[in-house]
C-alpha cells in the first residue's frame, strides 16, 4: 500500500491503532464541545454575563466562544489525519472515520434529545400548564441544547475524515485514468489553477452559510410579520396571549373566552421556508464542482475541495458551539 509516497505494509495493529485513534479523538471533541457550550462551565457563563452591557457584547462574546471552541478539535482532528495517513495512507484515514462514527448510536441518541425536549416545553405552554412544569422542561432544553452540540462536534469531525479519505480516493482514481496527465504524481499545491481553486473553495462554505443563514432571516421576518398581524387584526388575542397558567384560570373564571391564534399559518409560513429557501444552498454545492471540472479541469475539483474541506471544519465547529452557547 502506498504510505506517505512509499510503498509499505498495513498490518492488523496498524488498522487497530489507526480505529482507536479515530474514536478517542471523537470522544475529545465531544468533551470539548460540551465545557464550550454547557452552561455548568465558564464559557457559557462569560456569554450570559455578556447580556448585561447588551445584544451587541453578547453577539461579540458568544463568536469569540465559537472561534475559540475551534482551536482544540482541529489540533485533535490534524494529528489523527497524520497519525492515520503517516501509518496506513487513506486506507488510514477511512479506518479513522469508521472508528469516530463507532460512537454512531449514542450520537444520535444524545442529539435528539435536544429537539424532544425543547418540544416538550413548547407542548407544556400550549396546553396551559402550571409555569412550574414549563421551568423544568426549561432546564431539560438548556442540557439538550449541550447534547446536540455535542452530536454535532463528532458528526463534524467524522464528516471531516470521511471528506478527506473520498478526496484521496478521487485523486488516485483520476491519477489511475491519466498516466501521462498532470495529476499522475498527485497533486502539486504550486500549481497556477490549483491554488486559485484552494482559495476558491474555502469561500464556498461562506456562500452556503450566507444563503443558509439569510433564508432563516428572510422566514423568522414573515413570521413576525404573522404574528404582529394576528395580534393586530384577532379581537381580544392581545389581551389573553401573555397571560400565565393562575392568569388563565382566573381569565375563565370569571367568564372570559380566551382567543387563540392561527397556528396554522405560522406553520405553513416555516414549512414552506424550510423546503423552498433550501433550493439554492443544494445547487450551489451540487454544481459548483461540475461547472469547475467542466470549464477548468480535474486539477482545479482538486483545489476547490481541498479549500472547501479546510474552511469548512473550523466554521461549522465555530458555528455549533456559538449557537450552542447561545441557547
């Protein structure tokens, strides 16, 4: 097997090590993930501290949090790569991935939690419960909001491996079909069209965000524009809307009919957002490598990949753990 340029043997040990490696590395990044978004540790709490002076220092502090949270899982994810690729090639790397995606159940497990919870205090307050039984289900919602970061930081970390070893099998595939081409020797960072791809791949993760993050701003403004509707035109519903549980039951105590809103169009108004503005996200990210091989070759996929991969890990783990935090 081709090992770092070399021709050397992969033995069972190697494959073990190169498995176990993945899989402590996951468990690291989860470890970190949660000091950097439960509100039991200092981080969280230097963000919520933050609210005192305002919206603007909070946002200031909880993207500094997100940064930060990046360092640690991208030294732990660089030293498996090269433990793996220095030991067993891409072949390693595979074995990696497949060990920090062992952990795959308990995952998903810890990371639906965090939507079943928050559901259940949404349900609590829609049937009217007791403000006691919504303080708990609050406090249930600030651990799940812990526990799907922490999904997220190895679903990030095991998508980062299994990129890389699809990359190395993309580049030995098209090195197998093109004996006498460029990428024949692999590929050469150096070269003009590749490293102007490099750079234009690591902009791709920042086209998708801004498109991913305006589509929520663009359905969160109709929503609000629903709601200030409803609130404006449903006789009586601004008078019982903000009313607690005891407010309540004095309210039809004493004979008042309680005016509930439009759900359904609040709901219609998320779902159709939710399918619609995800359109051009998905073909930016399905078309972007086959307009680039089409116009510019297979040396510049290579480059828009490699930049693609790179930037990506650090914005989604920035980008998890200060949504994290912030809930």
């Amino acid at each position: 097997m081709n090992i770092d340029g070399k021709e050397g043997l992969v033995t069972p040990d190697v494959c073990y090590f190169c498995t176990i490696a993945g899989l402590w590395g996951g468990c690291l990044i989860g470890f970190i993930t949660e000091y950097f978004t439960s509100h039991s540790y200092t981080p969280v709490r230097d963000v919520a501290k933050s609210t005192e002076t305002g919206a603007a220092t909070n946002i200031i502090y909880g993207l500094a949090l997100g940064y930060k949270s990046a360092i640690l899982p991208v030294i732990i994810l660089s030293l498996t790569i090269f433990l793996a690729l220095k030991t067993a090639g891409m072949y390693g790397v595979a074995l990696a991935a497949l060990g920090m995606l062992s952990t795959l159940s308990t995952c998903l497990a810890i990371d639906v939690y965090g939507p079943i919870s928050d559901n259940a205090g949404g349900i609590a307050e829609m049937v009217e419960l007791p403000s006691q039984v919504r303080d708990k289900t609050d406090a249930l919602d600030a651990a799940g909001n812990t526990t799907a970061a922490i999904g997220k930081g190895f679903a990030i970390g095991s998508a980062a491996l299994v990129s890389l070893a699809l990359f190395g099998a993309f580049v030995t595939r098209v090195s197998a079909d093109q004996t006498t081409g460029k990428l024949s020797a692999g590929v050469n960072l150096l070269s003009p069209v590749v490293f102007a791809f490099i750079v234009f791949g690591a902009m791709i993760p920042y086209w998708f965000s801004a498109l991913t993050m305006r589509s929520v701003g663009e359905a969160a403004n109709a929503m609000v524009k629903e709601v200030a509707r409803q609130w404006a035109e449903i006789p009586g519903l601004s008078d019982s809307a903000g009313l607690d549980f005891h407010e309540r039951q004095e309210w039809r105590s004493s004979g008042k009919q309680l005016v509930k809103p439009d759900y359904q169009t609040c709901i219609s108004i998320a779902t159709k957002a939710s399918l619609k503005e995800m359109i051009p996200p998905g073909i930016l990210v399905i078309l972007s490598p086959i307009l680039v091989g089409t116009f510019f070759g297979v040396e510049a996929v290579a480059g828009l990949l490699t930049g693609a991969v790179a930037s990506s890990i650090q914005l989604a783990i920035s980008m998890s753990n200060t949504g994290g935090a912030w809930d």
